[in-house]
C-alpha cells in the first residue's frame, strides 16, 4: 500500500511564499501523471496542478502563474512552489496520483494565508 507524506505548509502572510513536498513510499512518480489537490473548509477537494510523467504541468485557472508543480522521480518526490499566496489559497493541501483511482490519502499538509 502506497503511503504518501506532504509536508511544508505552514502560516503565511498574504504575498508570501511556501514550498509543499510530498513523499511516497514507492516508485509511483515514475509510472503517475500526480497532482496536488487542496481542500478548504466546508468545500470540496479540488486539483490544484497536475505533472505527467513527461514533466508537462497544467494548473487550475486561479493559481496560474502563481504556482509551480515539480517532480524528482529518483526522490519520489512532487513538490508545490506557491508565491503570492492569497487568503482563498488557505486549505489543507494533499498530494496524489492523477487522475482515479487515487492512493489512500495522506494527512496532507495545512495552508493558512493571513495577515
């Protein structure tokens, strides 16, 4: 069973800047299109960027240009650069395969943007 370990969130100010990490326990990067998702309070989980095994990323419209999703297969390790943090980016962020059947979610790691 694949486990999966985000971490790097933390408290930040509106601008502000913090670099997610998530770790897997096996070689799925290599082999997975992954993603990492975002859930706020009372919404829904939602994909936030996405990267293929190629490297190619797409982003949701909101964090474009804003956000940078990489990935170091021989690390098992997708990473989420974030910059000029917004208060609608506070949430707690997870990191998984894209697109289903997901892996058991991890603890995921939490986002909070405010001043």
């Amino acid at each position: 069973q694949v486990q999966l370990v985000e971490s790097g969130g933390g408290l930040v100010q509106p601008g502000g800047s913090l670099r997610l990490s998530c770790a897997a326990s096996a070689n799925i990067f290599s082999i997975n299109t992954m993603g990492w998702y975002r859930q706020a309070p009372g919404r829904q989980r939602e994909l936030v960027a996405r990267i293929t095994t190629f490297g190619i990323t797409d982003y949701r419209d909101s964090v474009k240009g804003r956000f940078t999703i990489s990935r170091d297969n021989a690390k098992n390790t997708v990473y989420l650069q974030m910059s000029s943090l917004k208060p609608e980016d506070t949430a707690v962020y997870y990191c998984n395969r894209f697109p289903a059947p997901y892996h058991d979610w991890g603890q995921g790691t939490q986002v909070t943007v405010s001043s």
